[in-house]
C-alpha cells in the first residue's frame, strides 16, 4: 500500500508526539492499527473515519496555541501548520493547518493519502487537475466545521485553500508522509508554473536541510534503508 511512498520519508530524530496527550496517543494508536491491517488505502480510510470524526467532534483536546496564526511560517500571510505527531520513519503524521480569515494557500500537492478535515471555521477549496499547461481548477467547495474528506493521489491531491469565516480556519490533516518536511509542489494557476516547496512546521524542525536545492522527484532516495 506504502510502497510509492517510501522514498519520500524522512527520518528525523525529534520527539513523534509534539502534543502528548492520552487522547492524542489513544488516536494514532488505532490509526496505526489500521493501517496495519492492510488493504488498500481506501480500506485503510474507511476504517481511519471512525476515530478522526471522534477527534473532530472533542472540542477539548487540541489546545489554543496549536490554533494560532503563525506569523514567522514559512507559508507566509499568518498560514502555518502546527505539527501535533511525526512518526519517527516519517509514514505519518497529524497537523493543524491555520488560515487566518480572507487567507489563500499557495495551489499545492500533498504526494500522500490520508484525510483532511475542518475543526474550526469554513473554507473554500479550490480542486485543480494537472494539465500540460500547469494546472487548472476542476471543482470547488465549501467546507463546514466537521466536514472531512479523503484524499488519495493523483486524484484530487492539488487544491487551495481559502478561509471564509471571520476566524481563523483550522483543519486537521493525517497523512502517510512528513508532509511538512518533504519536498512538494507549489503551482501558479495562471503563470502556468510549479515549482519545489516545503511549508515547515510552525513548532517542528525539518532536519535534513542539506537538501534545500533538491527537486522533490529526486529527494531522499538516500534515506531509503
């Protein structure tokens, strides 16, 4: 099921639960589980679905600071993810992506399946196919507080999003890659361009910084064990 992902780890020698709480270890436990299991990712998910609605649904597990504007990520514009659990070999993670109100994501790639949901506000997500030319958008939607979906590649795995509430968006996204640490894409919808991008983690280092001119096709084969 992983096998496309494993060139894309990165180990990293920080601790795997950045917010260590018996909630926040009950969850990944099972995640992991299920993953365990086997199956294909859509089987995976299916299963994922029952533990990250109950996390969706607590109001009380994810602490303020992980749900503020990050004014110093590298995303720019107060956007930044909260980095909440790295699995140590880099095939999972869980974060909390912040947009302030009236705030756009670059278009950007996710090279990994999971799901992403909305805890707090409402977002427009813009979904864009790869063309010859760049991208170009292939669907939109409004998403609600609660709301989640799943997200397998190719399909539907570039998108944008835009916080339409008067405060700022938080959606929680569990994904089989480092996804703050790996080398993705950012495209330019109308200039018709992509290029490398990492987001970074808000309160989490990326460690191998030696690969900052890497293209992410070529990134981390030498971290292949």
């Amino acid at each position: 099921m992983c096998d496309t992902q494993h060139l894309l780890h990165n180990h990293h020698h920080g601790p795997e639960f950045i917010l260590d709480t018996p909630e926040m270890r009950d969850f990944i436990a099972h995640v992991k589980a299920e993953i365990a299991a086997g199956g294909s990712a859509e089987e995976a998910i299916k299963r994922i679905e029952i533990p990250f609605a109950a996390l969706m649904d607590d109001p009380d597990w994810l602490p303020a600071e992980y749900m503020a504007d990050a004014p110093e990520s590298g995303m720019g514009k107060g956007i930044g993810q909260w980095a909440l659990y790295r699995a140590q070999d880099g095939s999972l993670c869980l974060f909390a992506l912040v947009v302030p109100p009236g705030k756009s994501t670059p278009i950007h790639d996710h090279l990994a399946w999971g799901l992403i949901g909305l805890y707090q506000g409402t977002q427009d997500e813009d979904v864009y196919a790869l063309t010859d030319h760049g991208v170009e958008m292939k669907s939109h939607n409004k998403i609600k507080r609660g709301e989640f979906f799943a997200l397998i590649p190719p399909d539907d795995d570039i998108h944008q999003i835009t916080t339409t509430s008067d405060v700022t968006s938080v959606s929680l996204h569990l994904l089989t890659n480092d996804t703050g640490c790996i080398w993705r894409h950012r495209f330019d919808a109308e200039l018709g361009t992509t290029e490398p991008f990492r987001s970074g983690y808000v309160n989490a280092d990326c460690e191998d910084t030696n690969h900052d001119h890497d293209h992410p096709a070529d990134h981390d084969h030498s971290h292949h064990h």
